[in-house]
C-alpha cells in the first residue's frame, strides 16, 4: 500500500468509520454518560480523534520538496 494512500485512509477513512459506523448502535441506546446521550459523547470523542488523524496524515508527507507544476 503506498503513503499517499494511506494518508487517505488515515485523515479521511478512520474518521469517517469512527462516526458513522456506530451510530445505529448508539442512537438507539438508552446509556448516557454524565445524564448525556452516549451518542452525543462518541461524537464528542471523534473530534479530537478526526484532528489527530489529519494531522498525522498532513505530517507524513513529504514536505522537502517543492510542488511540481
């Protein structure tokens, strides 16, 4: 698998399948966390989780060298 594609699947797919894939689970739950709806908390969770994964994917490129136009 090349970096550029997994740059992809780390800033766009892990965060993408962090969020949507639970949801039915969760939104049907009863549970809360601190009186809050356990799906309002994931939500909550996947936010700094997103921004690390774009981070980490805009880190692995290669920033040496100059766009080739």
């Amino acid at each position: 698998m090349t970096l550029s594609r997994l740059r992809i699947i780390a800033g766009l797919g892990i965060p993408f399948f962090a969020v949507l894939v639970p949801m039915p689970w969760l939104s049907s739950s009863a549970l809360t966390v601190g009186g809050f709806p356990v799906a309002l908390v994931w939500i909550f969770v996947c936010l700094p989780l997103t921004s690390f994964c774009m981070a980490l994917a805009w880190m692995s490129e290669d920033h040496q060298h100059p766009d080739e136009d």
